[in-house]
C-alpha cells in the first residue's frame, strides 16, 4: 500500500509505501545479485513515493541513475496508481562486501540522478544531479532540496533473509512547506533519529498506520488522505515492440527479415517476431 497524509496543520506532508512484493518481483523477474537487487529496490520504491503526487492515467515519473563504477546504476518508472516497474544496469553484478555493510554508493562511484515528470505538456519536467553518496535516499533528498527547493526527509529500504529473498522493503518521503512552524520540524526530525529502521518495523509486522501515529508522527497532529495498493507492472505487448520497430525505419527492418525474438527490459518477456511480421510491419510503412 501506499499512504498520502498531512501533519502539523497541514504544514508538512508526507507518503509512506511498503513495496516488499515489489522487490521481491524485481528480483525474481531479473534474477538480481544482492548488490543490483538493492539498488532497484530502492529506487522502485523512491518511484512509488515521488510519483504519489502523479493524478492522470497518461503521466509517469522516470528515476535513471547513470554511474561509472561497476554497478553502473538502475531505471524505474512510476505510473498512475501505484504501478511501477525496473530493471538494475547490471543485474548479475556480485559484491561480497554489500552483504557485510548494504552500502551500495562505493559501487555507483560518480555518477548522475535524472528526475523525468512526463506529464503530457510539451515537454517532460527534467531535472539531473551528481550523485552524493549513492544510498539514493540521501540522492533523493538532495534532489528535492536543490532541484525543487523543498527540504525533504527520506528513508529507503531493503531487508533480505539468509536465503537471500526480500524480508521488507518500504520507505518515507516526507516533506516541509514553505511556512512550517521550526518548533514542529525540531520536533518530527527528533522522532524521526529516533525511529527504527523501517525494514526492521515492517518485519515486526507493524503496519503503516502504527508506525506513522505511534512512532514518526508521536504526539503530534497528522491524518492519512489517502492510500492505494501498488504493484510491479510493466505495459508491454507484441504491439508495442510492432510500433517501436516501426520507428527504425524500412531499412533496418528489411536486415531483420528472418525475424527477431526482442526482450523487455522491464519483465524479461520474449516476443516471437517471425519473417512475415517482419514483412507486415515493413507493408505497413509503405501505406
């Protein structure tokens, strides 16, 4: 689920998601390394919260981070109502050290975090930064305080078990207005050094609710909005590809004419093109 909610008299906001099925989905679907599989999670999850505030069926939210060391980085992409999909630059890339310290930022080295609202005006809201440190969550926050001016506070995480599958995933975004009261934000950033790891509440078996009144909001006003169920969607089909091969033109389809078996990068699905596709897409562009 992902919960929508306000506090402090409406003066900060926040969205708070667990995504366990999710990373547990990315996982399977791209048969993840622990190293890549964190990454993604984090980053779905960063999608689900950034792209709660996404109110229309043809907008999305695009997170892409493009880094030099060997992880190489990740892609996730937010749609309407909670459906978000992935995939990790480097899914097979294996790190002994990340089981040890869930540090992931020594693997990205430098890099970039490109934020892309589509929003169906006449160009996609675009806005890029260096990464900091590579734990996303801190990245995240960097971005909104210096791309969008909004101080923000964000936690992403992934909890495995010793098989290696996702225990917990979840995280927070939380956000100040321009006229919050300082004694309210001391307050929330006080609760906040005093909260748990999310992971390790949710494996608790704490719900959002509890942890939001009893933990992050503690003796404070806050009221949940709003809150929806979120899954790993992805939006392809044979039609899709079709319109896509469409777009590299008739001479580059006429080298494909013994068919081609493209894969989404998105769910590892197959799609069987054979000759005489080839042929009816290349027929359709001479009409």
């Amino acid at each position: 689920m992902l919960f929508r909610g306000m506090a402090c008299k409406e003066q900060i906001r926040f969205f708070a998601t667990e995504s366990t099925a999710i990373v547990q989905t990315a996982l399977d679907l791209h048969k993840l390394a622990p190293a890549p599989a964190l990454l993604l999670g984090r980053l779905l999850t960063a999608a689900l919260l950034m792209g709660a505030e996404i109110k229309d069926e043809v907008s999305n939210l695009t997170l892409n981070i493009e880094a030099d060391g060997p992880l190489k980085g990740a892609i996730a992409i937010y749609e309407y109502q909670g459906k978000v999909r992935g995939y990790a630059k480097k899914p097979d890339f294996f790190d002994e050290e990340v089981k040890n310290n869930w540090n992931i930022g020594n693997l990205l080295g430098k890099g970039t975090l490109n934020v892309i609202k589509d929003l169906k005006m006449k160009a996609p809201m675009t806005g890029t930064i260096e990464l900091q440190t590579g734990e996303v969550a801190e990245d995240i926050a960097h971005y909104y305080l210096n791309s969008e001016q909004v101080p923000s506070a964000v936690s992403l995480g992934v909890l495995f078990d010793a098989e290696g599958m996702i225990r917990s995933a979840g995280g927070y975004l939380i956000q100040q207005m321009p006229s919050a009261n300082p004694e309210d934000v001391d307050k929330l950033m006080l609760n906040l050094a005093n909260t748990p790891y999310i992971t390790d509440l949710l494996d608790m078996g704490l719900n959002w609710e509890e942890i939001l009144h009893k933990i992050i909001f503690k003796d404070m006003d806050m009221s949940i909005t709003d809150s929806y169920p979120v899954q790993y969607h992805c939006s392809c089909s044979k039609e899709r590809f079709a319109d896509a091969l469409r777009l590299l033109g008739k001479d580059e389809l006429e080298t494909m004419q013994e068919g081609i078996t493209p894969v989404c990068h998105y769910c590892n699905k197959q799609y069987d093109f054979s000759a005489e596709d080839i042929m009816q897409i290349i027929q359709s562009l001479n009409r």
